[in-house]
C-alpha cells in the first residue's frame, strides 16, 4: 500500500494499492505499443496535443492544486501558481517544439546531409515530491512532443498527484499507455529501468538516489537526465541594493518551506553590509505567516515529511552547536503536523552543517565574507553546482564573477528560478544533462545523421 499523510495534520489522506508485477508488465507493454504509434505522428500533432494539456490543467485547476496541498503541504497560492507554470510550459513547447525539432541543414561532401532528431523511446520519470506536477510536467511536455512515451514513478508520499497527472494527459486526448503512473516502492525501480522497454530514464531527487539510479542506467547503457539537489550561494556584494536583496532572499529561501533544489541556502554577505542584510532579511522573514496551507493567507506550510522536518531541526542544532548565531526561528511548532519556523543563522562558516549540507527546509545560513575572490571561493566550495545569485549594482562585475561560479544557472540581481525558454540543469554533484528550453528538448531525442549521396 502506498498512503498519503497530510503533512499540516500528520493524518492519513487515502491509500492506493501497489500495482502488481503483472500490471506492471502491463503498463510497459502499453507504454511501448503507444510510443511506436505516437513517434510516427507529425512533430506538429504531437506539439499540438501540449494545447489540449495545458487546458486540461487549468480546467481542474482548483481540484489539483487542493491535491498538491494536501499531500506534500504547500501554501495553496504556491500550489496554484504551480499548476499554471505546468500549463504555461506546455504551450511553450506547443508553440516551439516543431522549430526545435525541424531537421537541420549541414553542409558537407553530400548533396544532402541533415541532423534530424528521432525520439528515444518510453523513458521512465522518477519524481519527487517538492513540485509534484510541475517535476514531472517540465520532463514531460517536451518528451512527448519528441515522439517519447511516460511512465512516472512518482514519490510515494504523492500518489494522488501521479494518478491526477496521468488523467490530466488522458482528459487531454493523449493516446492511451502514452503517459502512464507506476504506483511501485522505490525497491522495484530497478526492475522497471531493466526492462528492454525502457529507453532511458529521468530522476529529479537526491544525489544519493541520483548515484544508485545513474549507476544501474550506465551498467545497463541507458541514457539519463539528473537533476538532483543543491546548496545554492546567494552572493550580495558592499554596492547592492541591499533592501532588494534581503526581500529577494525571503523569498528566495522560503518559498515552499525551503523545499527546492534551487532555494537559496547559503547567503554570502560582504562583512560591511552584513549587519544591514541581516536586519532586512530577518523583518522580512519575521513577517511571514505560518499556518494552514490551505488557506490562501498562508506563506509557510509544513515541511512534507515528519523525516523532512527532522532533518532541518538537526542540521540547524549542529550549525548552532558548533557556533552559528541563532537570530530568528529554530525550533519545531507545537501541535500536530510537521511545521517549523523560518529561521536565520548568522555567522555560518563553511565547515558547518548548514554550509556544508544541502538545507531543504526553512532555515537561511549566513556567511560573512571580507571580498568578492572569498565569496567566489566559498560560493564554490560545495558539492553542489545548481543555480546561483549575485547582487550588486555593478553588472559587468558580476558577470564576470557567473563565469567563475560552478553552477548551472547564475542570476544577477534577481530569484534563481526555472523557465520553460532557458535551460535548467546542474554541474558536480547537482547532476547531468538539461531540462527545458531548446537543450532539454533534445536530451531524450537520438541526434541522426542523415546522409544523401
Ligand atoms: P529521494 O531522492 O529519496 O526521492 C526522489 C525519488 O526517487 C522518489 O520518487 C523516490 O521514490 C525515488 N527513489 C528513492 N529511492 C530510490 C531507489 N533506490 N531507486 C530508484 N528510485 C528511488 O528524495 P527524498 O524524498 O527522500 O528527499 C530527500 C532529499 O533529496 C531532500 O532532503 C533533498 O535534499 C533531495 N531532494 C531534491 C529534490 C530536487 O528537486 N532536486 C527534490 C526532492 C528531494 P520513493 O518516494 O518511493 O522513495
């Protein structure tokens, strides 16, 4: 059985059965027929499906929003927003998945040479549960539109937003078996990435799951997308706007409870502005209401899990233990759900938890820095390579400070965030391979020569 929790009030919100291994086989079996079907079909039919989803989305938009709250714990205005960002990403790739996939001239010693891109075949999605829809919606509007099938494993604490997916895509018209929910414990992923069927695979999670997932994808040559987690720098420099910059890093860290591999976590402070960043940042954040996530005045809900929660209380105890300055927050609310409150640890330094670890949970560490070659340096100095921030008024500088940050995106002077035109991705230990924009749409496409002599 798979069960779902209502993260605001620990209590139990349905329970779905385990698919068997012989609807399982099913479900491959349909996935592969659909997809041989689905690649014969004009990019443009396939493209244009992507209308009828996004109004399948917003038709249910309330209902599926509910959905995303109730079982991970998200404010509904966040929830909302999320199914919105899902529609919006499917009309992009509605509108340009026929020029991202049009064959490509090249000129060589043939009378005709092109690139053309031929789909790869039924990938298998695994979710996570911090952006039910969107995660899932963001590898699959652009896989379709290159001619592949979906089956989503989606993490088990969101079995009912896997199954309002998958109807979300049949309401829309899409072949049946094109888009299908795997209800399966993480221990029978392995199985299913083994199958012939299977083509490739997607992970959205954690890098130690990213690691087991990726090694068995390579034994078995599969080509793979991870997307996995990271400790993002926020970097505000002496000349940034520093009120801007301290409303942008509440925001930055405690959207969505801090669940998101592109919070901010690690804010690195010029020493001199430090105090005045500080201040701004913690009225911000004191200012934040927490509460019933289904209530649309809410801006922090619970932390999704009671695991989740526990996490964040040890690793802000431990960065406090070994010295950072506990300004605001740090302790778990009473009563029933796994709430915490929104915390700020000053005085961080990079051998504690909080600089060390990924934080995925609402709690900001800063760390103060003397210059901008000490903030490139411990704004490298993590595993991870996501997404990071710089703020300061002197643009030219900070671009040439983005080329030296080891990260997939850097933003200047604005919220780390994804959009369907840009690519989104990681270096290091943040994982491989690019959603989104025209990058992401080949990633599960098999790039083909095609040679006329
Ligand atoms: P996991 O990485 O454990 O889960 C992500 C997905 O992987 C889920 O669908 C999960 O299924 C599945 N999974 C788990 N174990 C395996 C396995 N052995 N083989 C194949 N699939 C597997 O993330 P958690 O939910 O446990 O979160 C833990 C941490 O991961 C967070 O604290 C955060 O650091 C990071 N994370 C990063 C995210 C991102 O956006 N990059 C999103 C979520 C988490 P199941 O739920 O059934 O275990």
């Amino acid at each position: 059985m798979i069960h779902s929790i209502n993260p605001a009030t620990g209590e139990s919100v349905d329970s779905y059965d385990n698919h068997s291994a012989a609807q399982v086989g099913a479900i491959l079996a349909d996935a592969h027929s659909a997809q041989k079907e689905w690649a014969l079909q004009d990019v443009r039919t396939r493209s244009a499906l992507l209308l009828k989803v996004a109004a399948a989305l917003r038709a249910n938009k309330t209902e599926y929003a509910r959905l995303i709250t109730v079982e991970m714990g998200k404010p509904i205005n966040e929830s909302e927003a999320e199914i919105e960002k899902s529609a919006v990403t499917c009309e992009f790739y509605a509108a340009e998945g026929p020029r991202f996939l049009d064959d490509e001239s090249v000129a060589s010693n043939a009378s005709d040479s092109r690139v053309v891109f031929d789909p790869l075949g039924v990938v298998l999605a695994i979710m996570p549960w911090n952006y039910p829809f969107w995660q899932f919606v963001r590898f699959a509007a652009p896989a379709l539109a290159a001619g592949n099938a979906a089956v989503l494993k989606h993490a088990n604490n969101v079995p009912g937003c896997a199954l309002a997916l998958e109807r979300a895509f049949r309401d829309a018209g899409t072949p049946q078996g094109l888009v299908q929910a795997l209800l399966i414990d993480a221990s029978e992923v392995a199985g299913v990435l083994a199958d012939p069927r299977i083509a490739a695979v997607t992970l959205t999670g954690s890098t130690a799951v990213g690691k087991l997932v990726a090694a068995q994808a390579g034994s078995l040559l599969k080509k793979q997308v991870l997307e996995l987690g990271g400790s993002d720098p926020f970097i505000v420099l002496a000349d940034a706007d520093i009120d801007l910059a301290a409303k942008t890093a509440a925001k930055a860290r405690f959207s969505n409870a801090g669940q998101s591999c592109i919070s901010a976590k690690r804010f690195i402070v010029q020493e001199q502005i430090a105090d005045r960043f500080v201040a701004e940042l913690v009225k911000h954040v004191a200012e934040l209401k927490l509460g019933d996530p289904l209530d649309p005045e809410t801006q922090i809900g619970p932390l999704a899990r009671a695991n989740l929660r526990a996490d964040i209380e040890d690793q802000v105890r431990r960065s406090v233990a070994a010295g950072a300055k506990l300004i605001i927050g740090g302790k778990t609310v009473d009563g029933p759900g796994f709430f915490y409150e929104p915390t700020v640890l000053d005085h961080v330094t990079p051998d504690m938890a909080a600089a060390m670890e990924e934080t995925f949970g609402p709690a900001a560490a800063v760390i103060r820095v003397a210059d901008e070659d000490t903030a490139v340096e411990l704004a490298n100095a993590t595993e991870f390579g996501l997404g990071a921030a710089v703020w300061t008024t002197d643009v030219k500088k900070a671009e040439k400070l983005a080329r030296r940050l080891e990260a997939g995106a850097v933003f200047i002077n604005g919220l780390v965030a994804s959009d369907a035109r840009l690519p989104f991705g990681g270096v290091k230990q943040s994982g491989y391979g690019r959603e989104l924009g025209e990058f992401g749409i080949r990633e599960f496409t098999n790039i083909k020569t095609l040679w006329v002599g």
